[in-house]
C-alpha cells in the first residue's frame, strides 16, 4: 500500500504542476470605439484634421485605434503635414506628399507610409543646412565668400497653387565677422541666376552669371530698405517669404550698446514683393545665406513656416538700377555700398 501511495504520487505530482503552470492569460483590454460610432468615421477625419501636431500628438496618446486611423493615408497626420511642408522638398525624401521611392521596377504595391512619422522627419530635416554647415547653425567658415545652402528646396509649381499660403524663412544672426546675404538661386535646375537680399544695405540684386572666367555677371539691384549704420555688422533676423511667384524680404536690426533701444528687438522692415520668378530656371530653387569672410559666425535657422511676420505689400514701383561687370564673387554688395 505504501508502495502504491508512493507510486501514484510519483504521477500526480507532475500532473499537478503542468495543470498549475499553464494559466489562461486574460483576454486582451478592448478599444474603445465609441467615439468613431458616434459621430462616424468620415466627420472624424474632418474634425481632427483642424488640429495642431500638439493637439494631436495627445489624441494618439489616448487610444491605440484613433492613433493608427491618425497615422494612415486619409488620416490626420498627412493632412497637417501637407499644410506644414507644401513646397518644400528634401532631395532625398521629395515633398511630404510625393515620397521618393526610389526606382524599384515591378514595384505594384501602394506603398504604406507611416505620416506621422514623415511628419517627425520633415520636422527635423527641413530646417537644416546641408554640407559642409551640417545642423541648423553655422558658426565657423573656413573660407571667404562660403555658400551656406538650406536643405530644403522651395518649389514653385507647387507654392503658385491657388490654396498656397507660401513659404517663410527665416535665420537668426548673432555673430557675423564682416557681412553675409540671404539668396535664392536656380542652380540645382541648370541656370546661373539668383535674388540676393543684403541686410547690411538693404538692396536686392538679380544677377546672372555670364562667364566663370573671368568672372562676369549681369544684372540689376534696388534698395528699398536703408543701410544699417556705417560701420556696423548686422545683427538681428532676417527672412524670406515666397508666395504666388513674388519674393520678398524681411529683416530686424538688433539694436548695438549704446543705441536707443538697446537690448529690445527693433523693429520689422520688409522689401515688400520685389521680384518676380521670371528670372529663375525649372521648377527648384535652393534657398542659401553667402558668407563673405572667413571666421567664428553664429547664424542659426529658425523659422519655417507659412506666415511672414506680416504680409507685405507690392512694390512693383521700384526702380532698379543695371549692373553689367567682371569682378571676383563678393564685389557685388561693395559696388552697391558704393
């Protein structure tokens, strides 16, 4: 009888302990589906795509189900994101809405793409400069007359659509050796043109390049802003806003110890709309500052948006005046301060 007793407990213990080891896990919590039943999936859409990424980014945070409806192809991120980034491309990612896939060929699928994600990378790559100024602030060039070039491209197919609020940018300069510009420029679709905006003298200059060497530009400039005192380095912000094929420019001087005012911001000044884009070649400009000497800078972008800090007005009265030179690159504001 023991032996038996012993024996079956031999077998009921192993038993006992595959019975207790394997517990049915609880059954994972539902979503919630209450919002979308009751106001239906279509008002859902319309209604979250009136909110900003804050906003939003605190929704997903609330249901696994309104995050991935947020994040697909008809949700909420892509619509912010198309506000946000319309008209900028990055040259390796494209536009937001218009991915660069690559090339693949047999490619038959719809790609899915996560736009929320996008967002985040548009978000962090499109105010950068691109190589050799890697990041979003310069504070050294090795080398006079340095051509800082922004990331982002602005195209202006896209930015003449008739729902186009336009493209703001704009940079910060809190150190600055000698003087720098803020341009556009059509190099990236073959021509040899640009618009160049100099806070120190507030002129804007049209040129293009005729000859590499030695070197001759033609073009023209006006000065629809004074100069910033002799002597003086500016300081301060300055911007770009490109809205229905018509460029203008900002700038705020910061005023120097012992000016009136000193340690407020001055006030904003603007070019208005002053040119035109007939100038330009293709469909691409590349947004860029020219650095005229070499040594310690701090400029840093700041801004990119859709709103300038207010709207300009035109200034189609303007009267600009030729230019027609050879010079070495960099001549061309020391003619103008002239």
């Amino acid at each position: 009888m023991a032996f038996r007793a012993a024996e079956q407990g031999q077998f009921l213990l192993p038993r006992l302990r595959q019975k207790t080891s394997f517990t049915v896990p609880p059954p994972p919590p539902q979503e919630d589906p209450s919002l979308i039943l009751a106001i239906g999936e279509v008002p859902y859409f319309a209604a979250v795509a009136l909110l900003d990424n804050e906003s939003l980014c605190h929704l997903d945070a609330t249901n696994r189900t309104l995050n991935a409806m947020n994040r697909s192809h008809v949700g909420a991120w892509r619509s912010i994101g198309g506000r946000s980034f319309q008209g900028l491309e990055l040259e390796v990612h494209g536009t937001f809405e218009q991915p660069a896939l690559g090339s693949k060929k047999g490619r038959s699928k719809t790609v899915r793409i996560d736009w929320k994600g996008r967002f985040g990378l548009f978000r962090k790559e499109v105010p950068l400069f691109s190589l050799p100024f890697e990041g979003a602030e310069i504070t050294r060039a090795a080398r006079p007359d340095e051509v800082a070039y922004f990331q982002c491209r602005l195209r202006t197919d896209m930015l003449d659509a008739p729902n186009s609020q336009g493209v703001y940018l704009e940079v910060e300069v809190l150190q600055n050796p000698d003087n720098l510009s803020m341009a556009v420029v059509d190099f990236e679709a073959g021509g040899c043109s640009s618009v160049t905006f100099s806070p120190n003298t507030g002129a804007v200059i049209r040129e293009r390049k005729v000859r590499e060497a030695p070197r001759k530009v033609e073009g023209s400039y006006v000065q629809p802003l004074p100069m910033v005192p002799s002597g003086r380095r500016f300081h301060g912000l300055m911007g770009l806003y490109l809205h229905g094929g018509r460029l203008a420019f900002f700038r705020r001087c910061d005023p120097s110890p012992g000016e009136e005012g000193y340690g407020e911001p001055g006030p904003w000044e603007t070019t208005g709309f002053i040119t035109d884009l007939l100038w330009a070649e293709g469909r691409r400009l590349t947004p860029c500052l020219a650095l005229r000497d070499a040594g310690e800078y701090k400029v840093r972008i700041v801004r990119v948006c859709t709103q300038p800090p207010h709207m300009p007005a035109n200034a189609d009265g303007k009267e600009w005046s030729d230019l027609d030179w050879e010079a070495s690159p960099g001549s061309l504001t020391e003619v103008v301060e002239d």
